[in-house]
C-alpha cells in the first residue's frame, strides 16, 4: 500500500510553498484526493509519477539539446 502524504510534505519534497501545492491541486496540475474527513493527501506512488513525468530529460538528451549546431 502506498503512503499517503499531507500538503506539507508534498511542499516540503518538491521545495514550493504549501499554497503552491493546494494551488496545484485546485487547478488540476497535481494529483490529489480528499479523504471523507476532509483532509487533502497525495499518494507517495502518484507523486513519485508526476515528478518523473517532469523530470528534465537525460544528460544524453541534454547534451544533444545544448549541442552546438554543425557549421554550413
């Protein structure tokens, strides 16, 4: 079972303010759900996703991105 992390945490892992995260959440950008208490929580799994999903590509990517163009 995956663990479930509060707004706090969420912020904390991804270095942005809480705001940012329930901001996130309200406009669709991040994976969120609210248990019958009330409570907002992200599943760890489902995070983990969304941070992969924006990862900057790999250095090879990269490196082939910032290459500079052959000469004509």
């Amino acid at each position: 079972m995956t663990r479930l992390l509060a707004v706090r945490e969420v912020a904390e892992a991804l270095a942005v303010s809480r705001s940012t995260v329930l901001r996130w959440t309200r406009e669709g950008v991040l994976p969120g759900f609210r248990l019958p208490s009330g409570a907002l929580r992200y599943r760890e799994d489902d995070l983990a996703a969304w941070i992969e999903r924006r990862a900057t590509p790999s250095e090879e990517i990269a490196n082939r991105l910032h290459a500079t163009p052959p000469e004509r």
